[in-house]
C-alpha cells in the first residue's frame, strides 16, 4: 500500500508535517509500517481542499489533525488488514 501526503505550501500551513507524523505514528501502532509506503509529495493540485492525502492512487481531501485518525482507521487500517 502507498500513501502521499501532499507536502506543497498550502498543504503544508494546513498541517501536512504534523499529518504524516500521526500517519507515521497510527501505521507503527498498529503493526502496519512494514506494510505500508508512507511518503510524502509535491504539490497535487486541489490546493482549495488540502490536506490531500492518497491511498494507493485515490485521493482524499481536507484530512486535518481533528480528522486523521478517523480517516486511518476507515481508508488505511481496513485495507492493511486486507493485505
């Protein structure tokens, strides 16, 4: 699996840093980082609905600090349970 966190200048005064490091963080407690390909990215373009983070190709928009963990356990931690 690979996840993007877009790391461009909006995203990044929106929190993308402090999202990657709890993404980081969630994916190492929950047994995940070996499975996972946590990156960040260059600017992805919808600049007006950052943070822009993707799995696996499919992006989602307005992740924030209020709302990563959520996001986790509904779009990442289910499908690295798949895998």
């Amino acid at each position: 699996m690979e996840i993007k966190v877009c790391m461009g200048s909006a995203c990044h005064i929106k929190g993308s840093p402090n999202i990657a490091r709890k993404l980081q963080a969630l994916l190492k407690e929950n047994g995940l980082d070996e499975k996972v390909d946590l990156r960040g990215s260059f600017c992805m373009g919808p600049c007006n609905r950052g943070v822009v983070v993707t799995v696996n190709g499919k992006a989602f928009y307005h992740i924030s600090e209020d709302n990563v963990e959520e996001f986790f356990y509904k779009e990442i931690f289910k499908r690295g349970e798949e895998n």
